[in-house]
C-alpha cells in the first residue's frame, strides 16, 4: 500500500514539473470565465446587508454600506465594510459585540441588495442595472436590450469594482459580471 502512495507521488510530481518547464504564454493577457468566477465578493457602497443577532432582535436589521465603506449598527456603531467579505464583516460585528456587550454572540450576515453594474459601448441602451446572482455578460447585455449591429461579439471589456483598469475577456454565455463590474462592449470594425 505505502508504495502505491510513493509510486502515485511520483506520478503527480512528473505532472506538476512538467507543467512548470512549459516557456511564457504567448498573446494578449485575456482572463478566462473560471478565472473571473473565482473571486471571493467583497463588499462595497449601497450593498444591503441583513445582519441577525440571535436572541436580540433589537440590533438584528437590515443595513446598507455607506459611502464611506461602513455599516452603523445600534449599540455598536459603525462597522467597516467596504473591501470585505461578507464572513470578514460578520466576524468583526461579533467581536465587537463580544467586546462588552454580549457574552457569546451569534450573528448571521447576508447580502440582500447588491450593488448595480453598468454597461456601456456597443448595446441599445447603455446605463445602470440591478444585479442578480449568477449575471453572465449575455444577460447583462439582454437587459440592455442586446448588441447594435456594430457590436463586437467576441470579447468584452469589464472593469471590477475595486480595480482602476478594465480588462479583455472572451464573450461567452458564461463571462460572470460582478455587482459594482462596468461592463464595455466594443465595436467591430469588420
């Protein structure tokens, strides 16, 4: 048995060198879906919150991140927000109202409204739109009442929320958008 465990070891470390003696990629730099899916959702302003202390309904409530990246929550007062996730924000209300306050809190925290997207460029009606779980560009560009016919329907341009530059992505069915993402679609030129 433990040399079938050494003879798979082996076999798995010939893959993983391998796939490190392969040169540079060539081309521009454009992010697959998978990529772009595997990021974790940070928080940011207008973002509703639902925020549930267990056995005291008093300082449950819904609350929105502030401008200023905050959640003000009674008795406790205002709690960062912008930039976390919504486990960060959930762990920090607890510590806070563990500091003083309550013995052992139990908080539950969930997104209720997400931040809107926007989408510019090449569809009928560019402008700002709700978020929905699981938005892909082809919807995202649907809601906007589709392409023009001057459309470039191979690739996209979108700009994260908390980035200062847009990147290039394949236009596929699955290309995710993401609450706050401005989504540019550009024109063809053939």
């Amino acid at each position: 048995m433990f040399a079938r465990f050494l003879a798979l070891l082996s076999i798995l470390s010939a893959f993983a060198v391998a796939g490190c003696q392969q040169g540079p990629a060539q081309g521009p730099a454009v992010e697959t879906s998978a990529q772009v899916q595997n990021f974790e959702y940070r928080l940011g302003a207008a973002d509703k919150l639902r925020v549930i202390v267990f056995g005291e309904e008093t300082l449950s409530g819904e609350f929105v991140v502030s401008g200023a990246g905050t959640v003000s929550m009674p008795l406790i007062g205002e709690i960062k927000a912008a930039g976390l996730t919504v486990p960060q924000v959930q762990a920090a209300i607890e510590e806070r109202l563990r500091d003083g306050y309550l013995k052992d809190p139990k908080v539950s925290t969930e997104v209720l409204n997400y931040r809107p997207f926007y989408i510019l460029g090449e569809v009928k009606k560019p402008g700002e739109y709700p978020y929905t779980n699981a938005l892909t560009v082809m919807n995202a560009a649907a809601r906007a009442e589709g392409f023009t016919y001057r459309a470039d329907t191979r690739r996209v341009f979108i700009k994260h929320a908390n980035e200062t530059a847009e990147r290039e992505y394949p236009l596929t069915s699955s290309t995710p958008v993401a609450p706050g993402d401005t989504v540019r679609v550009g024109e063809r030129y053939f």
